[in-house]
C-alpha cells in the first residue's frame, strides 16, 4: 500500500460509516413511525372487540363490527409490508454502496483480515464432545437436586440444567440458566416452552463495519423432540421435582463469528393450587450498549406464561412478543407428549423479524389463566356530579373494583435456587348497597 493512498482511503471509509448512520437513522424512523401506526391500531381493534363481546349488540351491529375489525388487521398487515419494503430497499442501496466502497478500497490496497470464530473472551471455542452429554446432565442435576437422575422427568430437566453447548455452531460457549423452586404437583409431569428463531438468521444492525449484522437463527419449525439447545430461550417446568429452569443459548454473530449468551430476566410465582405465572425477559447480548437498555426500551423477548394443573393435564395461557415463534408442550408420567401451545410470528417471520415483532404482544392459550392471578379490590369512592335531571342517577349493575396483577419471585442460580412464592388471589368486594 502506497503512503499517498492512505488519506483516500481513510476518506472512503468515513463515507461509508456516514452511510451507515444515515441508513440507520432512517430504519429507526420507519421503524417508529410503524410502532406508532400499530398502537394504534391495536387501541381501535381493542376497542371494536370490548364492543363485540360487550353483548349488547343487534346482529346489524355486530357484523359492522365484524367489517371493521378485518379492516384495522388488513389495515396492520399493509402498514407493516410498506414498512419493511422501505426497510430492505434502505438496506439494498446501502449494501450496494458498500460493495462498491470495499472494491474500491481493495483496489487501493486496503484488506480487513477475516476474523475466525471467537467466543465473548476472544479465543477459539469448540463444541463439547457428545460423549460428554449423559455425564455432564448426571452432573448438573446431581448439583441442584442432591442425587442422580432417574425418571424422564429427572432426565428431561437434567438436559436444560446441563448448560454446555453440543451443537458446533454454539462453538462451546455454555448457556445461561437461571432456576427457582416451586411446590411440586405429582403427576403433572414437566411443560416446555421454546422460543425460537424460526429461520437462519436475522438482522442486528451495529454501529461499526461491517454495519449489517446477521445473528444466526434456530432454523426450524414447530417440533414436540427440541431439546433445550435448539432454541434461544427454553423454560421448563418440572412439577414432578417442583423446579423451574430458564436457560438463554448462546448468540452467533455470523459476521464476526463472536458467540456470547445472555442472560435471561426470569421470575415467578405460585397458586395454592400449583398454578405458576411466569414473567420472561431476554435480549440480544450483541444489542447496542448491551442486554439492560433493549430491556428497558423492550426490544427484548418477552412475555407472561401461565401454566395450571388439571386433572386432565396442564393447561396454558398468557400474553408474548409477535417475535420469535413460541412452542408448548407436556410430557406427563406414562402420557405421550401432548402439544399446549404453538405460535408462529404474525406478518413477519424472517431476517426483519426482530424489528417487526418485538414491539407488540399477542394473547396465547388461555388468557383468563393470567387474569385468575390478578388481586381485586374496591375502586376508590369518586363523589358523584350533580345530576342535571330529575330523575336518579344510574346505578352501576355490579361495585367498581380495581385489579392489581401480584408480585413476582425473581429466579436465581442453580447452586442457588430460590423459593418461589405463594400468592392466592385477594378478592375484596365492597359492600353492597342496601335496598
């Protein structure tokens, strides 16, 4: 390289970081403005569905209704098609400067080296060895339950209590996995949850260059036999041991080949009568400034999952991000293995899937479970107006109350792990008035 070309190439280069932060700012306002445009959206189709199920409304009334719901999720759909055709035809042009840029620079005898395989320390990583597996799950559950595995349950959260990594692409970074104890409920068996990135890879732009990251996906469908490592966050259930295990795999930055694993924000609490709510929080470890602010402007996964024990089996339901797929399964004791819950990405399921899901939520199963956990109590007394008529003033059909969703036990370690709590619901009616 020829001294006389470094100042053009240093210029080339701040061309293309100048690019960069234009393509990005311009994302993130499309991205904004579409956030925006589906708020309220969601506020209209709430509204129109309270009308729907409010029972007061003629068949005419109904099927206007009925037209003006399809209408806002048409209306959803096209919002978030244009969006993200702005969005790739952004990233297009981008990408073609760059290619142009870099041959350019090459010409000019500039050459970024190739960066091999790294984990988050910086040297190289392998897999661990498959013949390891049985002793290394032997291991972790020995250390958290004080004796060997035995049943399929044992066996089932010794593999999500196991934190190495077998598959080749997680490159040995051990999961993170955090864990609380709950009171067990003979016969319920253990409840999978699986979040998982559907296809190959998607977009996690970063300032610096190259710009266009890609994180590489789980790269599947729905599938009862996931074991805990195919998906990026597994939480499992296991009644039969009164445990509640949440692991986050590791992340590949395909451009860098760096692999870290985050760490998941998980907590709980219980039901007299088994009942478990759980709160779930994950985010990209390769997230600009890191895990805590995509948390705190939840571009993260997250969500609110309510399992309870029947005697026909566990029953679910909750609330979670658009993004990524969701899969729920039981396996109970002498039971072949019985699918609870399963929920693929509305409108976006690929590379923009993150950009376009995490920003909204979507009910699953059951909702009334996650509302059973809700305490109830009178509404403060608001002195009534004056009434203008003659007449009484309307009296409500039922008394106000105010519903309060309870606390939550945060999960800890496994050489630690903490007592879930116990909370029924308070239900407090006022008194009612006398005749």
């Amino acid at each position: 390289m020829q001294s006389e070309q470094l100042p053009k190439i240093a210029i080339d280069l701040e061309n293309i970081a100048a690019a960069l932060a234009e393509t990005q700012h311009t994302s993130g306002v499309l991205i904004s403005t579409l956030e925006t445009q589906l708020q309220d959206l969601d506020r209209q189709l709430g509204e129109a569905l309270d009308l729907e199920n409010s029972g007061h409304l003629s068949a005419v009334e109904r099927s206007i209704i009925d037209q003006r719901i399809s209408a806002l999720e048409h209306q959803a759909i096209g919002d978030t098609n244009a969006t993200l055709v702005q969005i790739q035809s952004t990233r297009t042009g981008y990408s073609d400067y760059l290619q142009k840029s870099l041959a350019t620079l090459r010409v000019d005898g500039y050459d970024q080296a190739p960066i091999g395989d790294l984990d988050a320390s910086g040297s190289p990583s392998k897999a661990e060895p498959e013949g390891n597996r049985r002793q290394n799950q032997i291991e972790a559950f020995t250390k958290v339950f004080g004796r060997q595995p035995s049943s399929a349950a044992d066996w089932e959260t010794a593999a999500a209590l196991d934190p190495h990594s077998y598959d080749p692409k997680n490159g040995g970074v051990p999961a993170n996995i955090v864990v609380g104890r709950i009171e067990p409920v003979p016969g319920q068996g253990v409840v999978r949850t699986n979040l998982f990135i559907p296809g190959r890879a998607v977009l996690d732009p970063q300032a610096d260059i190259p710009p266009y990251h890609n994180n590489l996906g789980d790269n599947r469908g729905f599938s009862p036999t996931a074991g805990p490592e195919a998906s990026r966050v597994s939480i499992y259930v296991d009644y039969e041991n009164g445990i509640i295990v949440a692991r986050q795999n590791p992340s590949i930055d395909e451009k860098t080949g760096q692999i870290r694993a985050g760490t998941p924000t998980i907590s709980a609490v219980q039901r007299s009568n088994g009942s478990v709510m759980i709160k779930y929080s994950a985010a990209d470890p390769f997230s600009p400034g890191g895990e805590a602010p995509a948390k705190a402007l939840s571009f993260d996964v997250n969500g609110t999952i309510v399992i309870e024990p029947t005697a026909a089996g566990p029953r679910v339901g909750g609330t979670v991000t658009n993004f990524p797929a969701i899969e729920i399964y039981s396996d109970r004791p002498g039971a072949s293995t019985t699918t609870l819950a399963q929920a693929w990405p509305h409108f976006v399921d690929g590379a923009l899937g993150p950009a376009a899901g995490l920003w909204w939520h979507k009910p699953i199963g059951d909702q009334a479970l996650e509302l059973g956990f809700n305490d109830q109590y009178p509404a403060p007394k608001v002195p009534a107006l004056p009434h203008p008529g003659h007449g009484p003033s309307a009296a409500p059909i039922a008394p106000p109350l105010v519903t309060t969703p309870p606390g939550t036990y945060p999960l800890g370690t496994p050489d630690n792990a903490p007592q879930i709590g116990i909370h029924d619901p308070v239900v407090m009616l006022p008194p009612l008035l006398p005749r």
